[in-house]
C-alpha cells in the first residue's frame, strides 16, 4: 500500500509538471499577455475635446511576445492594424530585457521536462542517488517555478517601468501622439502565473508523498486444540 501511495503522488507530479510545460507554450504562442485602452492626444488637442468627447479618441491595443494588434481611435472611426515585435518593433523596445523575458521561458520548458522526468523515475524505481530521488524533484521544480517567475517579474518590469505599451502604440505614428489610459493583464500572462503554481504544487505533492503510511498487519490468532477436539 504505501509503494502505491507514493507512486500516486509522483505520478500527479509529472502531471503537474507536463501541465506547466503546455501551459508555456500556450502562453508563447497566444498573443494576448496585455491589453489596454490608447488616447490618441493628438486628437484631442486638435480639436480640444472635452470629457464627454474622449471616448471618441480612445482607442484598444493588445500584445504578446511576438505579436499584437491596436485600434487607433482619432475622431475619423477605428483603424485597426496588426504588429509584429520581431524585427522592427524590437528596436524601439528595451530588447535586451525582451529577449530574456523569451530565454527564460524557453529555459522553463527544458525545466519543467526535467523536473518531469525525474518525477516519472521515482515513480518506476527507488533511485540510489539522493539528488536523483525526491530532493531532485523539488530542486528542478524550484529552478522551473523561479525561472518562471523570474520572466513574469521581467515582463511587470518592461511594462511599469520602461513603458512597453506606450512604446508598442507609437510604433511608426508619424503624425498622431497616443497615451495609455488604462492596462490589465491578460490570459497569457496568467498562464504563466499558472505555469509557477503548478511548479509550487509539486513541492506539497513531493512533502506528502514522503509521509510515512502504518503498515496494516493482520492478526493470525493462534488456533487451540482441546482434548474434546481430538475426540470429536
């Protein structure tokens, strides 16, 4: 019973890691990390729009990694285009930190197969190793869950701090200014808080596995023989 019970939680193991290792490539591949609205200033200074008047120069924009779209809103009706980061908008971004934000997570896949791997080993065999048993597991999944978290915080960074969305919605704008009013993160880039859950998850899942489960022992009750017995 407790070699099945151990099996169990390194197999959710493995799950949990192969679910963070999907869950980044979905976060890659759907471009919708930040989303948010885009005033267009010029506009409004043109013709010295009021409160009421704003809404008819507000635009939207939503971006990934590697791609994104805005809708330029400047009194004349939505303009919609599509963007891509890669080659040209990279250089108007800190792409320096952009191009370790993608690093991290590609090192993050190779990370949580790792960490899946050794999951599945402990499940078929009892390593001789140490490093190779469950404090293996839980080092892999720290390193995945950090490196995780670590490309999230680099993202928060280019967005708070180096104006990533003001940067991507003034991309080739020769004649119109636009200002951001208004960002919130979107599904990828709770993806990939998911992603750094499910690494944190299998560090509990690793702890109860190792609880030590009472061996059941059944009880042989001694059969007597009386002298009746015998006779009979």
């Amino acid at each position: 019973m407790p070699g099945w019970f151990r099996n169990a939680w390194y197999g959710l193991a493995s799950l949990l890691s192969f679910s963070s290792f999907v869950l980044i490539i979905v976060a890659l591949a759907v471009p919708h990390w930040l989303s948010g609205k885009i005033l267009c200033q010029t506009g409004v200074d043109l013709v010295n729009a009021t409160d009421p008047e704003l809404v008819k120069f507000i635009g939207d924009i939503y971006y990934g990694l590697f791609q994104g779209c805005k809708v330029r809103q400047c009194g004349l009706g939505g303009r919609q285009s599509q963007f891509t980061i890669f080659p040209h908008l990279v250089k108007e971004l800190n792409a320096g930190l952009h191009v370790i934000i993608l690093l991290l997570l590609v090192l993050a896949l190779a990370l949580a197969l790792v960490s899946m791997g050794f999951a599945i080993l402990n499940m078929i065999q009892v390593p001789y190793r140490a490093v190779n048993g469950p404090g293996g597991i839980c080092l892999w999944n720290v390193l995945a869950g950090g490196v995780v978290a670590l490309a999230i915080t680099s993202f928060v960074a280019a967005v708070k701090f180096h104006d990533l969305t003001e940067r991507i919605a003034n991309f080739q704008e020769k004649l119109f200014q636009f200002v951001v009013v208004e960002e919130r993160y979107e599904e990828s880039f709770w993806i990939c808080v998911a992603s750094a859950s499910a690494h944190a998850a299998n560090l509990v899942v690793v702890a109860i596995s190792q609880i030590p489960l009472p061996e059941i022992k059944t009880k042989i009750e001694e059969a007597t023989v009386t002298a009746e017995d015998i006779l009979y």
